[in-house]
C-alpha cells in the first residue's frame, strides 16, 4: 500500500529554515476565524491547537497568544 503524499509532513529547510511566513499565520487565523461560529468549540480549539502546535514547531519565535487573540476575536 502506497502512503498517500497529501498526509506526508513538509520537509523542513525546503525553502529555507522557515517554512511559513506571518503573512501565513494572519492567513490562517483568519481563516480559523472565519469558521468559529460553524464547528463545535472543543473541535475548534483542537483545530486551533494543532495549528499552533504545528507553527510553534516551525518558527520558535511563533507568538502563540497574538495568534490565539485573532483566532478567537
């Protein structure tokens, strides 16, 4: 059985040491924002919380309580 690609994680370093810009990260909050009032809130906040897992792993400098305020604004 062949795994499918669109699940693989990104390669770190691919474009540099960082692969996500703020532009981004604004993207993304928006987005999450945009859909607070469609999904249950524990489902939401796990949403919210994988992003930032996975954009704390991606940039150490990540300011998680800016991004949780635009999410949840």
């Amino acid at each position: 059985m062949v795994a499918d690609e669109s699940h693989r994680p990104m390669e770190r370093g691919t474009w540099g040491d960082s692969m996500m810009t703020r532009k981004d990260y604004i993207l993304v909050s928006r987005i999450l924002n945009d859909n607070i009032e469609h999904m249950h809130p524990a489902a939401f906040s796990k949403l919210v919380e994988d992003f930032v897992d996975m954009m704390q792993d991606d940039n150490p400098r990540f300011e998680y309580g800016r991004f949780l305020e635009a999410c949840y604004a």
